[in-house]
C-alpha cells in the first residue's frame, strides 16, 4: 500500500513538471517510457496546447463604467484581433454584439446601459 501511494506520488510530480515544462516531446518521451499512461498524456497535451494557445493570443478584456463608477459591461477582443465584443452585465442584457472599433463596443454599452 505505501508502495502505491509513492507511485501515485511520484506521478503526480512527474505530470507537474511536465506541465511547468510546457515540452510537447517531454510528454511523448515521458509516455514512451511508460511513466504516464496514454490517457494522461492526452490530457496534458490538450492542457500544454492551451497555454501555449493563450500565451500566443492573450484574452484583452476592458471594463467598462457608467458616469457613477459602476462596471456595467466588458468589451473582448476577438480570437482574430480585428473585432470587440460588447456585453452588458446583468440577466436582462443582450449577449452581445461584435464591433470592428473597441470605441464603438464601448458606446454600446454605454447605450444599452442608459436605455434600461
């Protein structure tokens, strides 16, 4: 029992390291020795991907207020860099629309804020 509890271990570490490496091949090597199973190795590349994914396309995000100070809504850039979406918060708020200009995102926001 404790042999298995310092295997479980020793995996858990092994699987941190590769996820701190952020290696494609460390994983690949690491499953071709058969120190993670097929199954954990499909997890951590999906997970390494998705770093890698963000950290080559950061998530821009701008709160956005109203004349008081209160957040009302958030406009995000888009996966193609080119257009904002502008969402208002709140459960009776559109789901939003795409602009081309984060100043016209904005204004929308601002303006569904003021029609409620």
């Amino acid at each position: 029992m404790a042999q298995q509890a310092q295997a479980v271990r020793g995996s858990q570490k092994l699987i941190r390291g590769l996820k701190e490496q952020l290696d494609l091949s460390a994983v690949n090597r690491a499953e071709a020795a058969n120190e993670i199973t097929a199954n954990q190795a499909l997890r951590l590349r999906k997970w390494i991907n998705a770093v890698l994914d963000v950290r080559e396309n950061p998530v821009t995000t701008s709160l956005v207020q109203d004349a008081h100070g209160q957040f009302i809504g958030e406009v995000t850039q888009l996966a193609d860099g080119k257009q904002w979406l502008a969402q208002g918060y709140g459960k009776t708020w559109p789901t939003g629309e795409a602009f081309d200009d984060v100043q016209q995102a904005i204004a929308y926001v601002r303006g569904i804020a003021a029609a409620q």
